[in-house]
C-alpha cells in the first residue's frame, strides 16, 4: 500500500517509490520542466526513494479518481529542528487544470496540518511568471533574491525565494482560502 501524505477534492499526495522513479525522471527532463529546474539523476532520486536519505521525500501527486499521476514534488528538511521545510521541483504535468493550485494546497496542509512545521519555502527562477503568480495566489511571501546563483546552458540566473509561515497559513485558513474550501477539479 502506498503511503496517502494528504487528499483534498481531486488529487491526493503520496510518497513515491522505486515504481515512480522512471516518471519522476522523465518529468524533471521535459523540455518544457528543465528550463524551470535543476535536475536531479537517478542516483540522487534512488538513494532517497530507497530512505537513504531521511530529511527528503519525493513525492507523486495522482488524480484521487483514476490514480494517474499528475505531478510530481521533492519535499527537503524533514528533520530540521527549526521545523522549515523546502519544496523543490513543483512540476505539475496536466497544466491549466487546477492542479497546481490543489497540489500547493496540499502541499501546505501536509506541512503545516500534517506535521505541525513552522515555515515552508521554495525558490524559483525569476522569469517563471506562471509559477511565480501561482506561488503567490497561494499564499508565498517574496523574501529575496538570489543574483545570479546559477547557471544555466552558460547563462547566470536568478532564483527568487518566496516562503509561508504557519501562522500565514491559520489565517489564510479562516479566510476561506485553503483546502476546506476549495472545490479543485478545475476550480
């Protein structure tokens, strides 16, 4: 049985096994994914399926309805003591769907509900607009930037870090803007 993290309308997240490692790869290496991230290989992404590595998790976001994946996320800092978690690799394969936004709902609740964490961030090449607007409408806070950290096919980029904190979280909850009421499916 595969281990359900969190379900909301549409989708549930679970923990990805050795099974998930062809689809997570082929993910992180689709033209329109790898100008967005930076990949992992199959080495890297065995040692944490196989829980070689404690603090990570890679995770599968799947329809609830037909169990086809639909996403695919790498969750670092489990064993932080400052409870922070790191959310790399927010690739949702079926666009314009609704599933982002789920998918960042679930992924909030399963930080924040699930394991009771303080704060969860992320970052994000500057010029991702589509993801950056998401990140936002979710409930991310732009904290920084960092110039030119990376490099890219020879070119500097920069990623910008946006992050939530519980208390961010409670509020956008009494507001009506979380899981509870979210009608997802499209909506």
């Amino acid at each position: 049985m595969k281990e359900i993290l969190v379900e909301g309308p549409c989708l549930r997240l679970r923990r990805a096994g050795t099974e998930d490692l062809d689809y997570i790869l082929q993910l992180e290496y689709e033209p329109e994914n790898v100008k967005f991230i930076v990949p992992f290989d199959r080495d890297f992404h065995t040692k944490i399926l196989e829980g070689a590595v404690p603090e990570s998790m890679d995770v599968i976001a799947e329809e609830k309805a037909t169990g086809e994946r639909v996403g695919y996320f790498l969750i670092n800092g489990l064993k932080t003591d400052a409870h922070e978690m790191e959310w790399t690799h927010v690739v949702v394969q079926k666009k314009g769907m609704g599933y982002g936004h789920e998918a960042m709902k679930l992924l909030k609740k399963y930080c924040f509900d699930v394991k009771k964490f303080h704060r969860a961030w992320l970052d994000c090449k500057d010029y991702n607009a589509r993801a950056l607007h998401l990140y936002e409408s979710e409930g991310m806070q732009r904290e920084g930037l960092f110039r030119e950290t990376i490099i890219t096919n020879g070119v500097y980029e920069n990623l910008v870090v946006l992050a939530i904190l519980d208390r961010e979280y409670a509020a956008r909850k009494a507001e009506g803007k979380e899981l509870e009421a979210f009608s997802g499916c499209g909506g």
